[in-house]
C-alpha cells in the first residue's frame, strides 16, 4: 500500500498492525478471498478506511525455448544467440579471442533435430580439441517472450535486469545433440560456464548423434544477461584428428507465471 504525507500506523480491521512505518508498505500474512478494512494514522490524522478483498494467486511454471531457428551469421535481430569456433590445445574460456563465429551454413546445421543437416568441424593439429561456444541470451529470450517482462518488474538497465532474471528463472537446461571423436577415441562432452570458470560438466562416449543434458541454476547467467555453454570433443593426434558434429542444441529456461 503507499500514501502521501509522513510515517504512520497502520490499522487493519480497526487493528494496529504497523507502527510508524513509512510509505510503501506490503502487508503479510493476508488470508486469501478475505474482505479487509485499512486506514493509515498519523499526526497528520486518520486517513479514509479502504476496503479491499484479497484473492488467491496461483502460478504456472512456463519454459521458454532458446535455440538457433531463424539465425542469421553476424547478426541478433532475428536471434541473438550465437554460435562460435576455436581450435586450440587448451580449453578455452568464453572471452578468448580465439573463437570465431559460425557461417549461416553452420548455423543450419544446429537449428533443427533430425532435419538431415548437421554441422561438422574437425581439426588434425596434434594436440588441438575442436571447441564449439553455444552462447544463449537469456535477457533476449524474455524480452521475446514478453516485450514488458522486465519493465513491469521496475528494471531498465542490463544490471537490474540480470538480477530479475537471476531471481525470476527457476531452472535453466541446457542441451546438444551431437557426438565428438579425438585420439583417445570418442567422446563429446558439455560444461557451462559459472562465473569464472567451467563447471564439471557431463559427456558421453557415443559414436552416433545423442543427447547431452545438464540442468544449472539462473547463476550461470553473467553479467550481461549471456550463458555460455562449451562443447568439445578430445584432443587429436598425429592421425587422428579432433572432430565434432552437432544436429541440434538449445537452452530451455523455466519460470513462474500468475495464472489468470
């Protein structure tokens, strides 16, 4: 509740519930489809009484689905997740300049499951590991979902609105379809990158497409709204390169709604 003119008490159903307290205030404790009476006192004098019924509010959870369907290389108007390339004998960490960003032909590799294209990269430096840079904007993906997302929740700014979707997305999963191969045989494995460095993450040892799955928590979200997930395969040798290949990859980020 807020009103104008200095600090006071507030009374519900003739009750003293809150003194000298400033306005705006938010009353707990309020039972649902409950008829309530509120008045703000203070040395100004009484204020109108206000009745007011509360209801019950329900929510229902609501995933929304990110992906490559529509990219297109070089640009984020029609999707503003990106897909980036690097070759090297360390594994990367999402800034290095090493990675290069996917041709529109790449990107069709990736956008849809089973539609007969998939993307393929490999790599015969001795030493070196294919790295595949999956980064998906989850500020971008709410935004789409809802144009008034974070400006009905007062935030305008990139920072308030990483700290809405840190506090709002209750689970974010992240998938790839896809097989890699390397010296030491095959092998393709997925981490996400949490704050300053890559989690454990998960792989599998498939010689065919199959699925890598892992679900993280909204504090994989950086500071500029990004989540950045790397898939690798092993390292090659001097006669067996290093080589992935993705049909399909996605974020899925699952959040509350109010339902009507």
């Amino acid at each position: 509740m807020e009103w104008s003119g200095e600090k006071g008490d507030i009374k519900l159903n003739g009750n003293v519930v809150a003194e000298d307290v400033g306005s705006p205030y938010v009353l707990y404790g309020l039972i649902a489809d409950t008829e309530y009476v509120i008045q703000v006192v203070n040395a100004l004098g009484e204020s109108e009484k206000v009745t007011f019924k509360t209801k019950e509010v329900t929510y229902k959870e609501v995933t929304i689905l990110c992906d490559f369907t529509d990219k297109v290389a070089g640009s984020v108007v029609e999707n503003a997740n990106i897909a980036k390339i690097a070759t090297l004998n360390t594994i990367a960490l999402p800034d290095d300049k090493s990675f290069y960003e996917f041709s529109s032909g790449r990107y069709a590799g990736i956008k849809q499951l089973n539609d007969s294209q998939v993307f393929n990269i490999s790599n015969v430096t001795s030493g070196n590991m294919v790295q595949i840079l999956l980064t998906y904007n989850i500020i971008d993906a709410l935004e789409r979902y809802d144009s008034n997302y974070f400006s009905d929740r007062g935030a305008t700014t990139v920072v308030e609105k990483v700290a809405v979707a840190r506090e709002e997305i209750q689970k974010i999963s992240v998938s790839t379809y896809g097989f890699g191969r390397g010296a030491t045989g095959t092998m393709l494995t997925m981490n996400v990158f949490n704050e300053t460095s890559w989690n454990s993450g998960v792989h599998h040892t498939e010689a065919t497409s199959s699925l890598l799955n892992q679900s993280v928590d909204s504090n994989c979200i950086n500071d500029d709204g990004l989540v950045d997930v790397l898939v690798r395969a092993e390292a090659a040798d001097t006669t067996v390169a290093s080589a992935v290949a993705i049909d399909y990859a996605k974020s899925e980020l699952t959040i509350l709604v109010e339902e009507d």
